[in-house]
C-alpha cells in the first residue's frame, strides 16, 4: 500500500494558503463603540473599492466620547495599490472616507470592476 502524503498546512489551513496579502481598513470614530467590517472588494486594473459597514453601538451603554478607531482586517490574493474605502451608511457627518446609503451607490463608484474574493482573519471584527 502506498502512503501518500499531505502537508498539515493544506489540510487545515487551505484559505491562507490563497490568500497571501492581509488588506487592513482603519476608520476614524466618533467615540469606542464603533465598529466595522469589511463586506466586498472589487478591483479596477491596480485600485480596490472596499464596501465597509458601520457596526453601531450597543444600545444603552455608556462610552467616552473621544475620536476613536476601528478596524477590520482580510486576506486577499493580491495586494493592490490603490484602495478607496467607502462607508455604507455612516452615522457621522466628517472623516475622510466616502460614504454611500446603499450596495447600488456604492457600485457608481466601483463601475466597471470585478468582485474580489477574500477571506476574514478570526475574530477580525469589532
């Protein structure tokens, strides 16, 4: 009989094996409750569209009311060199992102890109 073998690596871990670039997104605040999360990638020859959701804050809890930061990483095959994030629905009027009500808005801006696959880091998101 013959044995074959498979390194542990492409048993356990075939998504990282892909996926070789993390792409980190790091939004500014209003306070720590906050949170977001990356929710599809489309790509235009060398620059990335990021759709990213605003996480609210859990209702009735209490939090200092200080610019904060909140941030979501993947992994993706490539990395590009050029990435434009864009909010959906954010509940702030500042910061330096582009900021779109609905997917439809945000694929104006991403028009004529191809969706790019990706895989989340474990407990990546706030």
């Amino acid at each position: 009989m013959k044995k074959i073998l498979i390194p542990f690596l492409m048993l356990f871990l075939p998504q990282l094996l892909l996926a070789a670039e993390e792409l980190k997104v790091s939004v500014s605040t209003p306070h720590p409750g906050y949170g977001i999360e990356i929710q599809r990638i489309d790509a235009s020859g060398d620059q990335y569209f990021v759709l990213v959701s605003v996480k609210l804050p859990d209702p009735g809890t209490m939090y200092p009311m200080m610019i904060s930061s909140a941030e979501d990483r993947v992994h993706v095959e490539t990395a590009p060199k050029q990435v434009t994030v864009i909010l959906l629905k954010r509940p702030w009027g500042w910061g330096e992102e582009l900021s779109v009500e609905n997917e439809a808005e945000y694929l104006k801006h991403a028009k004529g890109s191809q969706s790019i696959p990706f895989t989340r880091k474990p407990n990546s998101t706030k």
